[in-house]
C-alpha cells in the first residue's frame, strides 16, 4: 500500500515538472573555440625566429675573434725601404719610394703649388704630421696619449689669441710678465677682485704664477681647481717672462694613440708659412722633433718613424728625414736605464 502510493507521487511530481519546463535551445560554441585557438596559436609561431645554432670546437679566450681583427686591420706603419729609387721626376708610389726632402726644399715645392696662378695662397699654414712607434719599455706595454706644449724659435701669426693671466709680486715681475705678453699680470689686488667676483679665471687661457705668491694662492684654489699653477703642468717657475712666452706664442699639441692599433701613433702640427724664410721653418721643426724625442720611452729603436710637410689646402706630403734633427737610437746609457721608467708613461695592452 505504502509502495503504491509513493510510486504514485513520483510519477505526478514528474508529470508536473515536464508539463511547466520552458524547452531550453543549446549553443554551438565549438566552431567559435576553435577558431579562436588557431589564431592564437598562429601569432604565437609568427612571433618566434628560428636560430640556427652552429657547433665550433672549443677557442681559447685570447684567441677568439683573431681572425677577423686580422683581417680588417692593416698595420699602419709603412716600410717602402725595399723599393727602388727613381732615377727621374715622374713615377709611380706603388713602385717606387717617396723622394725625401730637406725642409728648405719641401717648402720650396709647396710655393709653386701655392702660387698666384694655382691654388694663390702664397701664405698658407705649414703643418708636421709625425707619426710614432707607441711600443714602451717594457714588453706588451704602449706609450699613451700626451699632450705637450712646445716654444718654437720663430713665431708666426695663428688663427687663435690666446689669453694669460700671471700672478706674481713685484713691480719688475709685474712688468717682465706684461712685456712677455700676460694679458694681466699682478698680485694680491688681483687675488682679491677674483674673491669678489670682479675677475673670472675661466675667461683666460692659461693661468701662470710666479713661486713668490703661491701661498697667497691658496684662498683660491677651490676657484681655479686644476688650473691652480703647479711644476707638473709648467704653469709655476721663477721665469715668469719665459713662462708667460711659452704659453702665449707656444704650440699645444696631443700625439694621440690609434684605438685599433696601439703601437701606432699620430700629431699633425702647425710649425710656420710658406711666406718665412725655409730656414726659419726648418729651425721649428728640429725644435718640435727634438722635443718630440724627449718623451719617447727608454727602449731600444725607433720612436719617430716618419714625418711629412704638408700646407693645405694642397693635398702633396712631402717627405724628410727626421733623423737629420734627432738621433735614431739611444745610447747605451739611456737603455740600461729602461728599467726605471714609470707607469705614467705606460699602459696595459
């Protein structure tokens, strides 16, 4: 009876719910989903960039690359003493090697191409291109790059004007100093115009000093900072006069260190006009090569290995030998003295 009645409500309960449900529709989204995987999937190999990987045997560390460094890198000192000479006027350079000149006969053959008729520059700039074996004293070390500042014997006018400011004490220093060519020389009445901002160092080229006021100099360090007057730099000596003229009419130069190879070095320096006298323009360049060889490293062979004359805007280098101004070795003396030279001169290679 129990039974009866209970199988009897379910199947009205059953009856009632399939009578009153709403038919539901069913969505399709597969196609959809699918769609949007192989898209994304799509993009995804698109974005990824084969790598062909290669296999090489193992390479020590210092010996990698060596190959390409060596092949786009040629030596830039250049030997043409295994060439013969020319027996006339007109030949070939890849033949033959360069004719060397004295310095009188270079600036000479750099008149006629600066006559009125060709390029008529009859007052053009002579310029010294040196170039140097950077090698040092010791093994696998180089020189590097400097700058010196250089009196030549006989000055002639530049495109430049340069600005000196001397301190010194002392009416006749005073006077020794402006008479050289300071644009300003004095004292502490100087001294006291720059604490009060009348006088800015930085509007002079060169600052120099006499050693009668370097401790008056002190207040003001902090203003000149490494312009302060020291023996490194030159800018302190009891010449004033002498000081003040090296620093006005000398020549700065940087011999500067080729990047690629380090045992090569360059400076192209102005040394006179084709209007001076030939000797007054050989005598600046015996005094620039010798002062040239006096920062060259205690070694054996050369330092200087070429130099040319050369007067823009005349594209002609004309050789000479820079071994009629300057010894080509040094003596036996100097070597056995190479073990002392410092690290300043030197570098890692």
């Amino acid at each position: 009876m129990a039974g009866t009645l209970f199988r009897s409500m379910f199947t009205n309960t059953l009856t009632f719910y399939k009578c009153n449900t709403a038919p539901v529709r069913s969505l399709h989204t597969a196609t959809v989903s699918y769609a949007a995987r192989k898209g994304t999937r799509a993009k995804a190999r698109a974005k990824k960039v084969k790598v062909e990987v290669t296999k090489v045997g193992f390479i020590p560390h210092n010996q990698r690359g060596k190959d390409k460094i060596a092949k786009s890198n040629v030596s830039k000192h250049v030997d043409d003493t295994f060439k013969p000479e020319s027996k006339d006027d007109v030949y070939p350079l890849k033949y033959y090697r360069w004719v060397v000149y004295s310095v009188e006969d270079a600036i000479l053959a750099h008149r006629q191409t600066h006559h009125p008729t060709m390029y008529n520059v009859p007052d053009a700039m002579v310029y010294a291109q040196i170039e140097f074996n950077m090698e040092a004293a010791k093994k696998n070390r180089y020189v590097d790059s400097f700058t010196r500042l250089s009196l030549l014997p006989h000055l002639f006018p530049r495109d430049e004007e340069r600005t000196i400011l001397a301190f010194c004490k002392g009416s006749e220093l005073i006077k020794e100093a402006m008479d050289a060519g300071a644009t300003m020389a004095g004292g502490t009445d100087i001294i006291k115009k720059i604490q009060e901002g009348q006088i800015k160092i930085q509007e002079y080229d060169y600052v120099v000093a006499h050693p009668n006021i370097l401790t008056e100099l002190v207040p003001i360090r902090g203003l000149m900072k490494r312009r302060f007057p020291s023996l490194k730099t030159h800018t302190l000596n009891a010449n004033i006069a002498e000081t003040v003229k090296k620093f006005s009419g000398g020549v700065q130069y940087r011999v500067q260190k080729d990047e690629q190879q380090q045992d090569y070095g360059s400076v192209e320096v102005p040394v006179g006009r084709l209007n001076m006298e030939p000797k007054h323009v050989a005598e600046n360049v015996d005094a620039l090569l010798k002062d040239l060889q006096a920062a060259r490293p205690k070694r054996d062979g050369l330092f200087i290995t070429k130099c040319l004359i050369v007067s823009p805007p005349s594209k002609e280098k004309l050789k000479i030998n820079p071994f009629v101004h300057v010894d080509k070795t040094l003596s036996k003396e100097v070597q056995d003295d190479s073990d002392d030279e410092g690290e300043a001169v030197a570098a890692t290679a």
